[in-house]
C-alpha cells in the first residue's frame, strides 16, 4: 500500500510539475529573445542592400527609408507606452490600427513584419527582400513564438503596413513618376548634364513630394547661390578656383583628401567607360551611410529594441524632409556644376576626383542631409557621441572615427570639394540649410511621452 501511495506521489509530482513547465505563460518562454534588437537591425540592413541593388536614387532611398522606418516603429510601439505615435505629428498620418485588447502578441515580430512588407512594396526586387522575411519569420518560430501569437503577430504587422502605405500613397511619389524630366536650359549659368554618361537631371519634381514635417519644400529655403560669372575677378571665379586647386596641394594633404572625398562618395551609379564598354559600380546612397551610422550608434551604445527604432525613425524623418527641402532649391537655382565651368573656362582636361552626380550643384545634398540625420542622432545621443563609422568597409573603404556626429557631418559636407563637384557656398549653406531641418524635425516629433 505504501508503494503504491509512493507511486501516486512521484506521478501526482510529475504532472504538477510537466503542467507547470508546458502550461506557463509564452511570453516567458520567448519574449526576452524576440525583443534583440539584431531583428530589427539586420531588417534595415537588408533593406540598404535591397535600395543598392536596385539603384534607387538618393531622393527616392530616403522616402523607402522614412516609410518602412516608421512602419516598424509604429508595429513595435505597443510594447512600449512610454512612446508616441507618430500619427498626428507628421504630416497627414492618422491613427494607427491598435492591437485586439486582451490578446498576447510579438511586437517585434509585427515590426519586422511591417517594415519588411512596407520596405518590399517600395522596391523592385521583391524576391530579395521576400527571402529575408522568411528567414527571419523563420527565426521567430524557431525561439518559440507559439503558433496563434505568430499569426496574430504578423497580421498586426500587415495592418500596420498597409496603413503607411496607404499614407504614403498619398504624397504625389507616383504623380511625380510621369511629371515632364529636365529640360536643359540656354543660360550658360544653367546645370547641364556631365560625362561619362550625360544623365537626365535626378528627381527634378522631389520638391512636390509631401515633407513628413516641414510645411512645405520652401520652409528652409537659404540664401541664392553666387551668380554665375565667368570673369576672372568675380566672386564666382574665386569659388571655382578653389574647387580648381582643392587637390593641387602637398601629398600628404592631397592623399587625405582624396581619402575624405572617397569615403564619403556615396554615389549609388557610378559611370565607368573602357573603349566603347560603359558599366557601373553600386554604391550605398548618402541616406544609406546615415542609416549605417545609426545603426553603429544603437548598437555602440548597448540600445535595445525600440531605442534603436528611435534612433532609425528620427533619423530618416530628417534625411527625407533633407532630401525635399535640398531638391527644393537644387532646380530653382539649377546652378552649373564646377566640372562644367572648368572645363570651358580654365582647363578642358581636368576630371573631378568624384564623378559628377546628374543634378544642379546647390545646395549639397551631403551638406544638407549629412547634417540633418547627425542633428536627429545628437538629440538621442548627445553631442560628444564617438564612434567608429564602419559603414564603407563592405564597399572596400577603411573606416574612418569621429568625436561626435556633427564632426562626421562636416567631413561628409567638405569632401564635397575635396571631391571637385561643389563650390564652398553649396557646402557651407547647405549645412546651416541641413541645421534647420534636423533642429525643426526634433522640435516637432517626440518619441517619448511626458
């Protein structure tokens, strides 16, 4: 009779203990690792190697950037009500779809989700970006996200992106893709297509695109650019010279130049011509490098999940307002580009160190955008935030360390000339034009409540 109370006991002992183990809530068995911040950094990676593949422009990278951004962080936001939506603080963005209350889901899988579907919708090669999502869906399921969850998950994930993607399909995008292209112009002041390709002049309509928080293109308009002047003692001939001679210098100065001016290239077309053969190297756009830095910086800094979606949003809300607010003035200036002017006026054989990029010369997208995106980037990590930008390594280019964003800003905006394709004016309104737009975007989108 004892053995057999003994038995019953060990049994009755076993089961307690195999309901305890199997019926505790899955939140305990999965959460802690759904919530790695790696989820959402290898998405946005993908995403960059997505936009380089399909060489999108430096204009059209940065609206991808800014809508899937916001997508994943909108996705993740239920997790984390010490956060605000964004919806009423951009530009025409209403209410996000709420989760069904009471219901258990994986945030962080709805936010992969939504950016990954958001980001896919905006592409060309959607095979690319659907191999990824299966894999990473894939990982969820296997870190044990149970199967009702998962489903719920990823369809809070799809609601949340067809509701961006319904916002943005309302910021003219697609009436600018039938909008008339460039016209090259008679005034001899006037942009006008460069070599090796002679390419239409890029996205000559972005200004028609609805900022996500300005007013409007012209908010930040700066100061008009030199007036053109061939005359050897113009203004405007000084500031060509000086593109002229940038690199005319001792070689130790030179190399390093040069070395600034590659790092920060970022030309995602570059033209080469061999004999009649013309082919192009892919590169990461301007927009993409910020993506990276932010990236580096969440991770540098220990950042977990929705402090690294902070930093990708703010970041890509000033880069895409950068973008519209520089094109803005790009074709109402339409100023010639220094490869132009020297070659008819000063030395007929001189090449740029960098290739030409197919638009008007002023303001410097670089400038503009560089120093928004570190403006956005300071407000989260401060202004002494050092770091070691990575970035390049993958496209062949050493790293290179600054003492803060806004240093890395000022190298991007003067390897502008170093580089031969901007006068110093481009350069230095540009940064004070990208100064604006990062302090407005900070000022008017808050990510945390109280």
């Amino acid at each position: 009779m004892k053995n057999r109370l003994s038995i019953f006991r060990a049994f009755l002992f076993f089961l307690v203990s195999f309901l305890f183990y199997t019926c505790k809530p899955a939140s305990a068995e999965y959460k802690s690792e759904a919530a790695n911040p790696a989820f959402l950094h290898r998405s946005l990676s993908q995403l960059t190697d997505v936009i380089v593949y399909d060489i999108f422009s430096p204009p059209v990278a940065s609206r991808i950037y800014a809508y899937a951004s916001i997508a994943g962080y909108e996705a993740l936001l239920p997790d984390f009500p010490e956060c605000r939506t964004l919806a009423g603080q951009l530009n025409g963005l209403e209410a996000t779809p709420s989760p069904e209350a009471g219901k258990e889901y994986c945030f962080p899988l709805a936010s992969a989700r939504a950016l990954l579907q958001t980001g896919k919708a905006l592409i060309f090669s959607e095979d690319k970006m659907e191999a990824f999502e299966n894999e990473i869906l894939k990982e969820f399921k296997n870190i044990g996200v149970p199967d009702d969850v998962f489903e719920r998950s990823v369809a809070y994930g799809d609601a949340v992106s067809k509701h961006i993607l319904a916002w943005a399909n309302k910021d003219n995008y697609k009436q600018t893709r039938t909008a008339p292209k460039y016209t090259i112009q008679d005034d001899p002041g006037t942009w006008k297509p460069t070599p090796p390709a002679y390419m239409d002049g890029i996205e000559p309509h972005w200004k028609d695109i609805r900022a996500l928080v300005m007013d409007s293109s012209m908010q930040f308009a700066p100061p008009p650019p030199t007036a053109f002047d061939p005359d050897k003692k113009s203004r405007f001939f000084e500031e060509t010279m000086e593109v002229y001679a940038a690199l005319k210098v001792e070689d130790s100065l030179r190399s390093e130049r040069l070395a600034i001016a590659s790092f920060w290239d970022c030309n995602p077309y570059v033209s080469h011509q061999v004999g009649h053969v013309m082919f192009a190297t892919k590169k990461i756009t301007p927009g993409g490098h910020w993506m990276g830095i932010a990236r580096l910086a969440a991770q540098s800094a220990g950042k977990n999940i929705m402090e690294s979606a902070e930093a990708y949003v703010l970041t890509s809300i000033a880069l895409m307002d950068g973008f519209i607010s520089c094109w803005d003035e790009k074709y109402r200036s339409n100023l010639i580009r220094p490869e132009t002017v020297i070659n008819a006026y000063i030395d007929e054989s001189w090449l740029p160190a960098l290739q030409t990029p197919p638009f008007p010369e002023y303001t410097s997208g670089h400038s503009v955008i560089s120093r928004a995106a570190a403006t956005a980037l300071t407000s989260l990590y401060g202004d002494n935030f050092s770091f070691v930008d990575s970035v390049e390594v993958r496209f062949g280019l050493p790293q290179r360390s600054f003492p803060s964003f806004y240093k890395a800003s000022e190298e991007a905006a003067i390897s502008r000339l170093y580089g031969g394709i901007h006068y110093r004016p481009a350069i230095e309104n540009g940064v004070k034009q990208g100064q604006k737009v990062g302090d407005y975007v900070v000022e008017n989108v808050k990510l945390r409540k109280g």
